[in-house]
C-alpha cells in the first residue's frame, strides 16, 4: 500500500463508519487523475470492504455552449466555469444517504459535457474528488495538493496534448481533430498560448493558493515520480 493511501487510513479510522471525502488538486496535467485511481485501487486492496469511487470536478463543467454565451469560453479551466453548487450538491446528497446520483458526463475527446449522458454514483464509503477546482468547494474530510515544478509540468502538457492530437487525426468528431490537420510550427504557437494564458494563469492564480490549506502535499519529479509526500 502506497504511503499516501496509508495516510488517508490513518484519518479515516477516526471515522470509520462516516461517508468521507477525499479532494485531490494540482496543476493540469500534474497527474491527479492517476494519483487519485490508484489511490481507491490501494484503499481498495487493502479492505476490500471499503468501497471507493472517483469524480472528475469536470462533470460538474459548464457546457462549451454555457461558456460562451456567459462570456467564459477564454477561463475554461478557471473557477466561474464550473458548476460548483452542482459538486457541492452532489457530495451533499451522497453525505445525506442517497445510495445512487446521477452526475453529467464529461467527454475528452469533445472537451464538452456529453449532451444527455450521464454517469451513476453508487454511494461509496470514501468518495475521492480530483481536479483543478476540488479544493474550491471545501466540503472534504482531508485534501490532497500534487506539486511538481512548473516547467516539468508543462512538459506533460504538452506530451499530452500532442498524445490527443495524434490519437484525433482519423476522428472528425473528436476536439482535436482540426488541430491534428496543422503543420507543427502552426500548432506550437497555439499550444504555447493555451498553456500561457489559461493553464499558467489558472495554476498561478487559482490553484497553487489552495496548496496552503492541503492537508497532504504530494511532489513529484521527472517521469512521474514521487520524491516526497508532506503531512501537514
């Protein structure tokens, strides 16, 4: 069992029959997704009886469509284009006892909330949160901050992006598909903004700021790597 999951037992135990939240943040791209599946895989393992499940704060998105007519499509990513009496809401009734909820569906390949689709929660005994803006809706039992260095950072966006691009070229429904028909020194520039003015600024103003009130600070390194992990 990973040390971080050691330490969300810790905590849990002082509370072992309470419906918990576990909040998981950090930078696009710095790997929350990852760390928080492998996270409930690693509680899960350990008690078999404790059951977990993950939400994106992305379900909770406004739609590309909402973005643009509340003026917003240039700060996705930022606070205000999520829905975040929506998240509030859903952990509130998971909190309260319903068994199941039914949150929107977020597609990557669209970057857009799945018109009509949607995803069901069975209540889980620890309900693991992770995105950009988990630590913005402060209904948690303990969170956790992935650091890493800024340029390392951008280094896996932009792989990532790249990885969507390419995985576009054959798929015209997909976000990324008109990008994957650009000349690299046409697509650069494009990504380079992206990163500039909504990733950077995102992480610069709204993200690194919660890493004070993280009760758990996981850094990592080059590959992924995690060098430390910091109890507050």
């Amino acid at each position: 069992m990973s040390k971080l999951a050691d330490e969300i037992l810790k905590s849990y135990k002082a509370n072992w029959e309470k419906f918990y939240v576990v909040a998981v943040t950090g930078s696009v791209a710095v790997g929350k997704t990852t760390i928080a599946n492998q996270l409930a895989q690693d509680l899960s393992q350990a008690f078999p009886e404790l059951t977990t499940a993950v939400i994106s704060v992305d379900a909770f998105i406004f739609s590309n469509q909402e973005l643009h007519d509340r003026g917003l499509f240039d700060k996705k990513g930022f606070p205000d284009s999520y829905d975040l009496q929506g998240l509030h809401a859903a952990i509130s009734q998971l909190r309260a006892g319903s068994q199941n909820i039914l949150i929107p569906k977020y597609s990557l390949a669209a970057n857009d909330i799945a018109k009509g689709e949607f995803e069901k929660i069975t209540r889980p005994k620890i309900l693991i949160i992770e995105g950009v803006t988990a630590l913005q809706v402060r209904d948690y039992d303990i969170s956790v901050y992935v650091d890493a260095d800024e340029k390392l950072i951008y280094q896996w966006f932009l792989k990532r992006t790249l990885a969507f691009i390419q995985a576009a070229k054959n798929d015209p429904a997909s976000f990324y598909y008109q990008l994957s028909k650009m000349p690299i020194p046409q697509l650069m520039p494009l990504i380079e903004r992206t990163w500039q003015q909504t990733n950077l600024r995102n992480l610069k103003e709204f993200i690194e700021p919660t890493k004070a009130q993280a009760d758990i600070i996981v850094h990592k390194t080059s590959k992924h790597k995690t060098d430390s992990i910091m109890i507050r």
